[in-house]
C-alpha cells in the first residue's frame, strides 16, 4: 500500500546517502582550501624573503615587483 510517499526507511536510506555526499564534497573542498591555504604561505615567505632582501640593499629591476607594484585592473 503506498501513498505516494516514501516509508520510514527509503527516506533514512536517503538521508545515508545524503549525508555521504556531503562529506565526499566537503572533504574535497577542504583539501583545495587547505592547498589554496599553503601557496598562498608560500607566497608570503617569498615575498616577506623579497621585502627583507629591499631593506637591506638596492634591488635591480625586477620584473615581479614591477607587476605587483602595477595598479590592478577593476
């Protein structure tokens, strides 16, 4: 006999399920922002490594520095 709706256990099957893909798109997506995280650190040591390098001594024309100086487009 069936009303159209799903029993009791159709819709805990579902919730399972669900539930799996959430974790399976969490956990994706907080191993990209883990990454996103760790270049982004690596990035700072580069640049702090690149400022501390300008404190002590004149830098030669530098590329990099040039673009990072540069105004970004809106």
């Amino acid at each position: 006999m069936s009303n159209g709706c799903p029993s009791s256990a159709a819709r805990a099957r579902s919730a399972r399920a669900s539930c799996a893909e959430v974790q399976t798109l969490t956990t994706i997506h907080l191993g990209e922002i883990r990454a996103k995280i760790a270049d982004l650190r690596t990035l700072e040591a580069i640049l702090a490594g690149a400022l501390e390098r300008c404190l002590m001594e004149p830098v030669p024309a530098c590329p990099v520095l040039d673009m990072l100086a540069s105004p970004r487009p809106s």
